[in-house]
C-alpha cells in the first residue's frame, strides 16, 4: 500500500485570505484521456477536509487537478468579464514518488494565479 497522498489548498492573493468554497477536480491523465479519480470543495482555511488522493490510493503517473474558480471570483466581486480571464485553472503535474507527500497549492487573483510544489 502506497504510503504517499497528495493535499491542495487555494490562497486568494488578491483579497489576502484562504479561498473557501472553491471546487476541486482531481483527473489521472494517460495520453489524451482523463479518468476523474476525486473532488472535493475547499474549507474556510482554503484547504480540503482531507487528503484530495489520501495514502493507499497514489500511484506514479501524471495528474491534473482543476480548480473551479468562476464562482468563486463572483461572489467576491473579482473579475466580473464575460467571458471570464479565469474560470476552470488546470494544473498538470507528475508524481513518482509513491511515498511521498506531494501538496500543490494554487495562489489566485483574478487575473492570474502560480503554484508550486509545497510541503
């Protein structure tokens, strides 16, 4: 049983506050296909309940974790255009590390965002 899992939490840059209420995708991506694997919605503290990919079910390989942000930006006030700058934020990343805490944050305004590999 794989001992690694992978977290994730939203920091609204632009207001300076953990972002709640934000919807979570996580996909395992193989060539063209995506196999969506969990979802889960951000907390008060902009983070998960849980590990989004707790211990025993991670595997090397490439994900994609898509962060619904639209909403979000909404009901803030932030970013109003029509079409939306930022709507649906994908992150691509790889894991080959089964045992291994993998965390990768989103940091959102509502004209751009970054990410980075955390601990």
């Amino acid at each position: 049983m794989s001992e690694g899992y992978l977290t994730t939490h939203v920091l609204d840059t632009a207001r300076g506050v953990p972002a709640d209420g934000i919807t979570i995708a996580l996909y395992r991506v193989s060539g063209n296909s995506h196999k969506k694997i969990a979802e889960a919605v951000t907390n008060d503290d902009g983070r998960t309940d849980s590990p989004i990919l707790p211990k025993g079910e991670m595997t090397a390989g490439t994900y994609e974790l898509v962060f619904f942000c639209g909403p979000y930006l909404d009901r803030h006030g932030l970013g109003q255009s029509d079409p939306k700058f930022l709507d649906q934020i994908p992150i691509r990343f790889g894991i080959d590390d089964e045992a291994a805490h993998y965390h990768v944050p989103l940091l959102l305004s509502p004209y751009g965002y970054s990410t980075y590999r955390g601990s």
